[in-house]
C-alpha cells in the first residue's frame, strides 16, 4: 500500500520497504532534483538533450558491471 500525505511544504511518501531498494529510492530522488533543476533552468531543448545523454553515458559507465556477465576463459 502507497499512502502520500502533505504536511506544510512536505509530501511523505509511506509504501512497503521490500517494494523498491533504497538505491532505487536515492536514484529517484536525484532525478526529481535534476527535474527540478531543470524546469528552473532557461536550458533550450537541444541543451537539456545534450544533459540527458551525457547523464545516460556516465550513469552506463559507472553500472555496466552490474549488468554484463564477465567470463573466466
């Protein structure tokens, strides 16, 4: 179960723990802050493209290893 409740000028976000890592949860948090950033920004479109696939390249750079299998030969 996921509750959102408001109070003041934050939002509490309550869901089970075992739904998502609290890796996913960091991640999460800074793309809302880059989100964020953003639409405060007077980027153009091919600046905030540009941003994206620079944050893709490094983000593959620093979690390939997670993902590809390496063989012993």
């Amino acid at each position: 179960m996921v509750t959102i409740k408001y109070k003041a000028k934050d939002a509490v976000l309550t869901f089970p723990k075992t739904l998502i890592s609290k890796e996913y949860v960091r991640e999460f948090i800074d793309r809302l802050n880059i989100e964020t950033i953003l639409r405060k920004s007077k980027l153009e479109e091919g600046d905030v493209t540009d941003l994206s696939e620079k944050i893709k390249t490094d983000w593959w750079k620093n979690n390939k290893q997670r993902f590809i299998v390496k063989h012993k030969n």
